[in-house]
C-alpha cells in the first residue's frame, strides 16, 4: 500500500417542526335581512319558511304540511304559530287536490254523489247492484245497504229520499254538512207501518275492504285499519217520534198569557217549524226519543226497533229509525241524562229541558251536555305546556231559553267514541264561564268563544294529539240556561322558546371551551335555533370563576339556526384570569331560552418577558457551543431549551438559520442539528406560553467547521523507522508491526525519474504486517473519504488494505474480495468497501459497495471509498494512477455509519472480535 489518506464530513439529522399559531378576529354571520323582492305567498310548505315569509310580510302564512281537512297551521307575523281545527271538515283532497267543502247533492248515472265533501259517498241511484252507499277513506271502503229494494231516489235540498220502500215507510238519508258521515232514518208514517215484519227487525249489510276490521263499540260499531286508527264510525242507532208537533199550541197559547208580542211569537213559531225540517237529522226538543241496541256480525248491523215506543197509544207520528255512519275524526256528541245520545250532531240543546215553564214543549225533563273532541293536534302535543299563549273554543249559539243571558261553562273532558253516554264522559277540570243569551227573536245568535287554555295545555302535557271538551249549563237545576249549539273551532296560539344554544366556542382566537385565551378581546360564539323557526337575537354573558356576571352584549336578529359572534371589549379580562360565558336566545315572540352551559377559559393576555435559554449538549459526536467553531457537515448535534425563570411557558418555537421559527417542541425536549454546510449558523428561539404569546427571542449563533484532512501518510520518511508520519498535522502517526515492511512506493515504481526522494509503501505479506494508529482517525458516524493507492499479487483470499474498527468488528474496510465472493458484480475478485451495520461479534452485517473494475494482480490502482451520511449511500471510486475514477454509483447504507473509537488499521480488519 502507497500513500493514503481520510477525510471526514458531516450528515444532517432531520428536526421536527410545529406550525405556529396566527391568530385574529372572526366576526359572527350578518343578521338576517330583507328581501322587498321575495314573494308575500299565502302558503308555504314548512313551518319554518312560513315564520320567514310572515315575519317579513306582515301577514298569516299557512303551513302547508301540517294541513288536513279539519286543521290548519299558520305563521304570525309576531312569531307564534296558530292551529285552527274544526269539528267540521273545512276542505277536502277526494279529487287529488286541496278544495272546499261542497255537499250539495250531484245525481248521476252511477248513482247521486256530493261536489266536494270530506269523504267520497255515492248514494244509491236505484240500481239493483248498488248498495245504500259506498264510502272510500284514504283508500279504505266502506259499503252500507238496506234489507229492502231501493227506488229512484228524490234529492230534495240536502236530502236524498227513498219514498214507499216499505208501505208507509220512506229512507231519508241525509249526508252531514262537511260530507264526512251521512245520517240514515226510516220514517215509518202510522203504527200499522210499524206493525210490518220487516221493521221490527232490521238488518243492514255492511262491508268494509279486506284491511279494515269491524268491531262493537257502545252499542255501534267501528272500522279500524291495521295500526288501530279509527276510520270509520257508527253510534248506537236511535228512534224518536214527533212529540214536538203537538206542543205547537200549547206553545203558542203559553206565549199569548205572557204576553209575547206577535212578532216574538211568529218568529219562535217559524224556527219550530224550520226545526221540524231538521227532525231527519234529530230529534227535537220535545220528541219522545229512545237508544236501541244493535247487533254486529261479520256482514251485517241487526237493529231491533223500541216496541214500548211503537205501541204506546201516547206516540206521535211519524216515527224515525235512524243508523248513523261517519269517519269519526272530529267528533261531538250530545248526552243526556235519560241515556240519550247524539253523534255528530248538526245543532243540539245543553241545559234543562223540563215540561213546564214557558216557553217550554219538553216530553219529558232531563239534562243534556255537549262535547267536542277536535284531533289533528299533533303540534300542541309536540311542545310544552308553557308554550301555549292562548286556547279558544268558540260554538255557534243557535238558540237559548230566552233573551237573558245565563252562564255556560267549558269544560276538558275525558275523550270520546261513538259510543258515548252520560254515564262514560269523565268532567275533569271547568276551564271557563260564559254568561251568554243567543235567541234568535232576539236577533244574536252568534259564535260564543271560552277561554281553554287549561285544556289545552294538558293535550301539551301529555304529548297527545287530541282535546275533548265539554259545555255544559253552569245551572243544571233550572231551564232558563236551556241553550242550543251547532260547530265548533278550536283555536290555540303557541310560541315555543328557542332552544339552548349550543356549539359555544372561541373562534378569535380559536380555542375550543376549557382553553387558554391569548387575547383579552376574543370573539366568543354559539349556535341558536328556535323550533318555531322565528328568527332569534342572543345574549351573551361573561362572568368571573365566582359567577358573577361581568359584561353582557345582545347581538341582532338572525336567522334560526346561524351562529352567533360577540367581540369581548378591552377591559373585561385579566390576565391569568379565570372566566366563562354563557349564552340565551329570545326569538320575535319574547320567548327566551334557558342559559346554556358555561364555556370556561383562562385569559393570557401577557407573553413572556424574558427569552429562553440555549444550550449545547455535550456526548454528542459535536457539541456547537455558542460563538465557537466545531464539528461538521453531517456531524450531529444537540440543543436544550430552558424556559428562562418563566412560569406559563409550554413550547418553544425555533428555527436553524429560520427567522419565522416555523418548528417548535415541549419543555425538556432536545432538538437534534446535523449541519449540511459549514460557516456560521443562527438558531432562533422563542417560548409560547399557554395562551400561545411568544416571547422574546433568542438568537444563537455557532459556526460548524469546515472538513479537513484527519490522516495522511506518505511512508516516506528516511532511515526506515517503525512509525509514519501523519503528514496532514491532525497528529495521528501509525506504528509498523515491522521496520522491514518498507519498500518503494507507486511513483518509485512506475516513474524512477521522476518520484520524489523516499517515496515508499508497505508491503503487507503476512497475517500480522499492519500499521496503526493509537485512537480513531475517522469519523465514523459522520460523512467521511478514504483513499489508498494498492497493489495486490494474491487475488485467492479477501484482503483488507485499510480499516477502522469498533469493538468486535471493522466500522469499515476497503480492501479486495476473492473470486467467487458474493458481494462481486461477476465471477472474479473485486474491490469493495464494506460499512458494518451493527458492532456484533456475530456473523457480520452491513452494506457493501463493489467496483466492477477487474482485479490485476502486480498493478497499482487508486481507490476511494466515500460514505455520504447526509444522502445515506456509500460509493467506490478506483481509476488507474494518473487516469480517470470509475465510480461505483451509490449504495444505500440504510443502518447508517458505524460510531467507532478503534484504531485506523492499514494492511489488517477486524472480524468477531479477531
């Protein structure tokens, strides 16, 4: 081996690095604004575009999904929500489409049908193979029949009359005013009418569509569907006679001994008569009047008449038999005490009926009540009973006893059935008193309203979808309270309170509730949103760790739903401050939510006053000591940060040679370095504090040193001594294992005449020919070069030109390989520089570097193997002396170089500890 030399480099290690924080300010979205452009519709779909459009119209807007043909939803302009339902069917969709109510009678060639009523009835036009009536229910059918032939019929007004069905019998039916049920009487003229087989008993078919169940009820009967929703309904059937008639003179005889004016007296006299009209509907007033049972099998209604009623020489004909068949949605009822009731009744008395008194015509004395039960009032069960603003029932008051108003209550009942009685209707709670008097001679019939919001908010307590309510005479003793009533509605006005904000945050800066504020003027936010949809204002509260309220801001109107921002003036917050706010919505009604939650934080508003310490640790293959000159490119090195007396600090932001310290790590962290270039280097440092504040900075400047030869020996020293100068002044001289090693070196041998004096080389012929040094000349773990000029005459064995080792092995060789060897691109011997990948007594790992240049025995070549750390890869130079280098190309070295503190060895390696 001729003159060789190392050279060492550096490596860089990579540093971990955590953007810094920006704050700044984040206003919350604008209020709501107004659209002079957007449509003023009378109808929207949703509840909540229907609050918008009424807010900004100043009109009623109708929700159309919650309309039905009993209720209807609208949108106040002020914010609240207003259910209107009828007893009455107020619309109908039987064509597809939304439409009014229209029962006027239609005869055509399938039979007689109504324009528009609330259920689709066809009435029997004659026609043998048609049924009474027919009736279709959101696709369910019902069919009623007769156990007798039907006629053509006569429509007449509202009625349709099958005359002489039986001798002396006609079939009235007549459909209720909405169209929604229709009312069925036999009106049998004399009691030898009566006295026909086929009246004392009746059996009337029935049929309902294969998804619809019949089942007794109260001595009717109903239709429910699969998930027990009542579709349609019959009542216990009833007969009553035409008592009333008779009592005409006596009524007229009464009204002239207490002197009524001829005027009172025909205008009574004319409304008897139009009630007389009304008689297929009901009884009268006077009318001796009876419940029947019937019986229900699978396709038929049996009614068995009353004979006590048809054979008692006191009844007045004609005589009426009524069945009664309807949807049962909305339903009323009249009850009286005799056992009597009335469903669905058009117009019926409450109070005391007696038979004395003037004026009077009652058959027999007895009480009646009223109740109405409205449905469709899913929207009150949906919300709380301090919702409601306010609860109205209002009756129209046909009739009273007299001119001289008497008090009548409204009461919440218990719910009913189109088996109804006295008997079975609970009287829970009176709600309200009207003193009232509504007699048509007196010219005031008119619509009575009762305050019921009692009852309203129980349908609200109990989540219920319907209310059942009652009138009844305040004074059930007397007949003077003796009123009669027609439909009823019931309106209730409500304005749910927002709901509790949520989504509390602080979004400038941003920092979630439970963090550290770096501001003393942050925005804090929340979510607001009203059930109602009304558009909402929030007010926000700041209070102290104790509660107590420190600063309070409302913000303007927005939207439901829109996130709310309030700016915290300068001022309110202390640093190291505990505090907290909370947040509630009042919508356009005045209805204000609970507080929310709390959203703690504490306030930073100080950063750091004194910049951080920087130190260098030591035990690192370079320590960059402030203002010194050291290591190396690709030589790492380590940095602590101290906090510098600071209390809060958290994180330290820095950077190598990065003003904008774009990385940044914890407390008791050490930050690796591994330079790529030498020169002076600047390492910027800052603490942040909890609040993300930083403080001053830090800035510390090192210089890494630039690379420089660490070994060069010329083996050219005169007299043949047993040790070798190291001529690149890093002071590293080799002792020879033998003074005799010595011979000429490769400029010797290949120019005579031109080779300096004493220009030498060892020639390595046994085991134990070696040079070395006294501690490691090679960086190791670092970038580093090593070049040697070599001549080999033996290619049968590896050899090993130069090394340095570790403990138990070689961190590398560079040397040559025999033929065979696997790390050689071919057959024969190669040149190799070999990096050990662990310091193991083991068999040997690492990486391998072969050069594809072919092996001479007996010529000089030069060989430089390199190891870039930075890049991670090793490569092979060998070029012939004087000519060009032929490179390996690079090899990864994927364990990275070896630390080694052996000595540097020429002419020998180090193998499993030998």
């Amino acid at each position: 081996m001729s003159a060789g030399s190392a050279w060492w480099g550096k490596r860089s290690l990579v540093t971990f690095a955590v953007g810094a924080v920006v704050l700044g300010g984040v206003q919350g979205p604008p209020a709501v604004a107004d659209s002079t452009d957007a449509p003023c519709d009378a109808v929207a779909a949703s509840d909540a575009e229907a609050v918008q459009v009424a807010a900004r119209c100043g009109e009623d807007v109708e929700v159309l999904d919650a309309r039905t043909e009993w209720a209807t939803l609208y949108a106040q302009p002020d914010g609240q929500m207003r259910l209107e339902s009828s007893i009455d069917a107020v619309r109908t969709k039987v064509s597809g489409e939304w439409a009014g109510i229209d029962a006027s009678l239609v005869v055509g060639t399938q039979g007689v049908t109504m324009v528009s009523p609330a259920v689709q009835m066809t009435f029997s036009g004659g026609a043998d193979d048609q049924p009474l009536v027919r009736m279709e229910r959101d696709g369910h059918e019902l069919t009623f029949d007769v156990p007798f032939d039907l006629p053509e019929p006569v429509v007449s007004g509202g009625t349709v009359e099958y005359q002489a069905v039986l001798p002396d019998v006609d079939l009235l039916v007549t459909p209720d005013r909405d169209g929604s049920g229709f009312s069925e009487v036999l009106r049998v003229a004399s009691p030898q009418a009566a006295a026909d087989p086929a009246i004392q008993s009746l059996a009337f078919p029935i049929a309902v569509s294969d998804e619809l169940t019949l089942s007794a009820v109260g001595g009717g009967f109903v239709a429910r569907d699969t998930e027990g929703e009542q579709v349609f309904a019959s009542p216990a059937p009833a007969m009553w006679d035409s008592s009333t008639d008779e009592q005409a003179p006596k009524l007229s005889a009464s009204l002239a001994a207490v002197g009524s004016d001829a005027a009172a007296s025909s205008s009574l006299l004319s409304g008897l008569h139009a009630d007389r009209a009304a008689r297929v509907e009901g009884p009268l007033d006077g009318d001796q009047r009876s419940m029947l049972e019937s019986k229900l099998s699978a396709d038929a209604v049996s009614v068995t008449p009353d004979e006590g009623m048809l054979s008692d020489p006191d009844t007045v004909w004609p005589v009426y038999i009524d069945p009664v068949v309807g949807v049962g949605s909305s339903e009323r009822v009249g009850i009286s005490s005799t056992g009597w009731s009335h469903y669905q009744f058009s117009d019926e008395g409450m109070g005391r009926c007696g038979t004395t008194g003037s004026p009077m015509y009652c058959r027999e004395v007895f009480t009646e009540r009223l109740v109405y039960q409205f449905t469709g009032l899913q929207p009150i069960g949906d919300v709380d009973p301090g919702d409601l603003t306010s609860a109205v029932m209002s009756v129209y008051g046909s009739s009273s006893y007299s001119c001289t108003a008497y008090p009548v209550e409204a009461w919440w009942t218990g719910g009913i059935n189109s088996g109804a009685t006295w008997s079975n209707v609970s009287w829970l709670a009176g709600l309200s008193t009207q003193v009232v008097a509504h007699k048509a001679a007196c010219g005031n019939q008119r619509n009575i309203e009762w305050n019921v919001l009692g009852g309203a908010q129980q349908t609200a307590a109990q989540n219920a979808a319907q209310l059942t309510l009652g009138l009844k005479a305040a004074d059930e003793s007397s007949s003077t309270g003796w009123k009669r009533y027609g439909g009823a509605t019931l309106t209730i006005t409500y304005n749910q309170a927002p709901s509790t904000p949520s989504a509390l945050s602080i979004t400038s800066p941003k920092v979630t509730c439970g963090g550290v504020v770096n501001s003393a003027t942050p925005t804090l936010s929340a979510t607001a949103q009203d059930p109602n949809g009304d558009t909402i204002t929030t007010t926000f509260e700041v209070r102290n760790a104790a509660g107590t309220k420190l600063w309070s801001t409302s913000t303007g109107s927005q939207a439901s739903g829109s996130a709310f921002a309030v700016k915290v003036p300068a001022g309110v917050l202390a640093d190291a401050g505990s505090y907290g706010y909370v947040v509630r919505a009042t919508d356009t009604g005045g209805r204000v939510s609970a507080w929310s939650g709390t959203c703690a934080f504490t306030a930073n508003t100080v950063p750091p006053s004194t910049p951080p310490t920087v130190t260098a640790v030591t035990g690192q293959p370079a320590v960059y000591s402030e203002g010194q000159r050291s290591g190396g490119v690709g030589v790492v090195g380590r940095f602590s940060f101290g906090t510098n007396g600071v209390g809060d600090v958290r994180t330290f932001r820095y950077g190598f040679d990065d003003s904008a310290m774009a990385s940044s790590v914890g407390l008791n962290v050490q930050v690796s370095y591994t330079p790529t270039k030498a020169g002076t280097h600047t390492l910027y440092v800052q603490s942040v504090d909890a609040g993300g504040l930083a403080g001053p900075r830090r800035d510390y400047q090192f210089t890494v040193d630039v690379p420089g030869a660490a070994g060069l020996w010329l083996f050219d020293e005169s007299g043949a001594p047993a040790s070798a100068t190291d001529s690149s002044g890093a002071g590293h001289p080799l002792t020879l294992s033998s003074a005799t090693l010595r011979v000429p070196g490769v400029l010797a041998e290949l120019d005579p005449s031109g080779a300096p004096a004493n220009d030498g080389a060892l020639h390595l012929a046994s085991a134990g020919d070696q040079a070395t040094s006294a501690a490691p000349v090679v960086a190791t773990a670092g970038s580093y070069t090593v070049t040697a000029f070599v001549k080999v005459d033996d290619l049968t064995a590896a050899q090993t030109a130069v090394s340095q080792g570790a403990t138990h092995t070689s961190a590398f060789e560079l040397g040559v390989r025999p033929a065979g060897d696997p790390a050689c691109p071919g057959a024969e011997a190669c040149w190799a520089f070999t990096l050990a990948g662990a310091d193991s007594a083991s068999a040997p790992s690492g990486t391998t570097v072969a050069s594809g240049v072919p092996v001479a025995a007996g010529q000089w070549v030069f060989l430089a193997a390199e190891y870039d750390a930075a890049a991670g890869v090793a490569r092979l130079y060998v070029a012939d002396p004087g000519g060009e280098p032929v490179a390996s190309g690079d090899v990864p070295v994927p364990a990275g170089g070896l630390f080694s503190a052996g000595a540097f060895v020429v002419g020998h390696g180090l193998a499993a500890d030998i």
